[in-house]
C-alpha cells in the first residue's frame, strides 16, 4: 500500500493551472531580460547553461493543442520543449513562462521535400527576413532557449525512394540565418535539426554553415548508432537530440502487402527508455548536450498511435510514465496499462495475417495494469492510410469503420475478441484501447488483409 496520497493527474493541473493564472504570478516578460543561453565546455564535456546555472534538458517536442498537456509536461518532471513552427508561439512562451518552462523555439523554412527552390534568390531573401523578424520579435523573452530554424532540411529522395543529398545552398541559407543571429541576438543558440545523423550530412553541415552552435539531429531506433556516427565525424561541436521516441514506421517489418507493423505502447515506452538511458543519459561521448522526446501530444502518421504520447481524447501511455521515470527518479503514482502483443487467430502481424470477407476471427491483446486497475476496452477498425506522408508532413486519418463483435473476454492479463472480419475486401488495421479510468491507456493494434 502506497504511504502517500497523491492528487490526479487532472485536479493537480486544475490546481496547478489555477495557481499560476493568478495575477500575483503572472509575468510581464517585457519588463524582463531575456535567458542568457551558453554551450560551455569543461574537460572535454560539453553542457548548456542557462544564467550562469547548469541546465539538464528534460525536453520533449510540443504540439501544442492546449495548456493541459504543457501542465502535464511540467508535473512529469519536464522542463522544456521544442517547436516546429510560429503557430502558438504566443501562447506557448506564456504558458512557459507561468510554468517555468524553457522553449526551443522552432522556425519553418523551405525544404526541397515541399517543393522550396533554394536555387531562388527572391524566395530565399523572403524567407530570410520573415525568419529574422521572428528572432527580432521573439528574442527577449526570458523563456526562450535556443532557435531551431530548420527541422530536417536534408530529407530528401531520389525517384527510387532512396536518400540523396540535398542542395548545398539549403545549408547555406541556414548559415546566413545563423551569422544574423549570431550577430543581433548572442543570448541564444542557434541549430537546425537533421533526419538522422549520417556522417555525409554532418559533414555538409560544416562546410556550408560552419558556425552552427549545436548538431542535432533525430534518431529512432538507430538512436543506438548516434556515438558510432559523433565518433567518426570526429568534430569539437556538441550534439542535440532534437526528436527520438518509439522505432520509426521505417525501421520496422511489413506485411507482404507492404503495411507496417507497429508495437504495442509497452513495447514501445521499453525501447524507448533503453535507447534513452544507454545513449542520452549515459553519453560516454561527452557531448551529446540534451533532448527532446517525440511526440508531446497526439499525430496521424501510418496510425494515430505511432508517435503521439497522448492518444487523441487526451490519454498518457506508458511512453510518458517511463519519461516521468527519468527525469525524476520514480514513476507517477498511477502507471498506464501495459499493452504487450497483439495476434488475430493465433497470428502475430509479421505472419501476416489474412482473413476471409465476412468470417469470425478471434483477436487476443496481452495486457495488463501495472496498478491493478480495473481496464476497459475499446476496439476500433479502419481501412489503412491512403496517401502516407513522408518527414512528418501531413496525412488523412482513415475513417473508423463499423465492426461487428460477437463476444469478448476480459482477464487480469488479456483480453479476447471475437468480430465478423469486414465483407469487403482489402487492408485493415484492428486498434485496442486499454483504459485504466484514471487517464491512462494502452494501445496496440494489427494490420490484416480481407481476401474472397
């Protein structure tokens, strides 16, 4: 029995949220100085400071919907985030301001993967003073970290899929934007963020924008390969892991029919943390200076469920309880269900699993609460995505479509379903909501193709 009452996740951020509206707290950042953000390196180890103090970055990347999950963020023991773009800006530097909360303050320019002509003067002069009226705008605000004024610039394919190298001039479009603010506002430091961290692309990096403060860069599970890759570009620069979480949609097997197999939420918050503890946390390169976890929220990317640490009606998973972990030394009081392994008639999804149009079928979710709590259940099919985005951009959730249950079975560990397989036929993705009640859940899910 636990010794301690504790408060919900929801009356504490009630609590908080009411605490700090309060107009004896509230800031007035323009009578403030702006943070004065500092690279320093000691003995070979690099670090950030933040006025003078040590500044361990307990970050994840943010999108922001509404106040509640930045106050989940700062209760897990969070202390700062990342953005992609300008979109909130006002409301996320107040919101990190009331919480004490640092942001990396995300910019959107051009990427040759959109379609973005670095080879146009005019559109690059655009983008470079829209760019450095943002930093005018936004540098003097006391909760301001750093700028991250590129979010993987180098993502880019050749007609056969495979990677290519970008434009030299993306760089040098970066570095200019740098040299501005290196020269107007040096309280901050500057970075954009590379997909991977491939030697070739670093090294593009310093020939064409030398000055860059901080490499970062984004990694999934070849997160694991990021001290082979900072020991052979071999540079006194520091790193940043500016988004890492579950293995990417790419680095994982696919049915025959080329759909990929996503882990369950607990098979993803373990990766997840031991990536994390073995590379982040015990960084034997000495210069690996922060991170920032994806996703602080709730995204549509091959499933609704891959990267968001929040399902889409504002449930944590487990990935947060293990971050929670992390950064303070112990898990929240109450965990998210534990969902395991999911197989349709016995078959796990790299069997690929094939049903007959209008047929039962009988799924099985291994799942369990670390708790003890009570769990109900919520199944939900779609047809597979369309259209799959690439680097993140935009892609159409698939309609939840009518599913026909004809009985089901709770247990302590597992829940069994057994559902008349779709009459159409085609690619389907079968989802398990594991709900504790508490505002925690567990999620897993299988693809399965309807044949005649």
């Amino acid at each position: 029995m636990k010794s301690h009452v504790f408060m919900t996740s929801r009356l504490f951020s009630s609590l908080l949220f009411l605490a700090l509206s309060s107009p004896l707290l509230a800031c007035n950042s323009s009578t403030q100085s702006p943070a004065v953000v500092k690279v320093v390196k000691l003995d070979n180890q690099y670090s950030l400071t933040v006025n003078g103090q040590p500044f361990n970055v307990k970050g994840v990347g943010l999108g922001y919907k509404n106040n509640e999950t930045v106050l989940a963020l700062k209760e897990a023991g969070g202390n700062s985030f990342r953005t992609w773009d300008l979109d909130h800006i006002e409301q996320e530097l107040a919101i990190a301001e009331k919480l004490g909360l640092m942001m990396a303050v995300g910019i959107k320019t051009g990427k040759e993967l959109l379609g973005f002509d670095y080879n146009d003067e005019a559109a690059v002069a655009a983008q470079f003073e829209r760019v450095t009226a943002a930093i005018e705008k936004y540098k003097n605000h006391p909760n301001v970290l750093m700028w991250v004024i590129n979010n993987e610039p180098n993502l880019l394919f050749d007609e056969a899929g495979e990677l290519k190298q970008v434009n030299t001039k993306v760089y040098e479009a970066m570095g200019d934007i740098i040299d501005y603010i290196h020269k107007n506002d040096p309280n901050h430091p500057v970075t954009f963020s590379l997909a991977g961290a491939r030697p070739n692309d670093i090294a593009q990096v310093i020939k064409y924008a030398p000055n860059i403060d901080i490499l970062s860069v984004q990694n999934y599970g070849d997160l694991v390969g990021l001290p082979a890759s900072i020991a052979e570009s071999n540079l006194d620069k520091p790193y940043m892991v500016t988004e890492f979480g579950p293995m990417g949609h790419w680095e994982l097997p696919t049915t025959e029919w080329d759909r990929e197999i996503e882990e369950p939420s607990a098979v993803k918050a373990a990766g997840m943390a031991k990536r994390m503890q073995d590379v982040i946390l015990d960084d034997k390169t000495g210069k690996i200076i922060g991170s920032f976890a994806f996703f602080w929220g709730q995204k549509q990317e091959r499933t609704p469920t891959w990267y968001g640490m929040f399902n889409e009606s504002g449930e944590q998973t487990a990935r947060i309880d293990e971050l929670t972990r992390m950064w303070t030394g112990q898990y929240p009081a109450n965990r998210a269900p534990l969902s395991k392994a999911i197989t349709i008639n016995n078959k796990q999804a790299v069997e690929n699993v094939r049903l007959q149009a209008g047929q039962p079928a009988v799924v099985k979710v291994q799942v369990s609460d670390p708790d003890g709590d009570l769990l109900t259940h919520e199944w939900v099919l779609m047809k597979e995505v369309e259209t799959r985005s690439q680097g993140g951009h935009f892609e159409a959730k698939p309609a939840a479509l009518a599913l026909q249950i004809l009985k089901s079975e709770v247990q302590a560990d597992y829940v069994e379903m057994t559902f008349n397989a779709p009459n159409e036929i085609g690619e389907y993705r079968l989802f398990n909501y594991a709900y504790d009640g508490k505002n925690k859940v567990g999620n897993a899910n299988i693809p399965f193709m309807v044949e005649n």
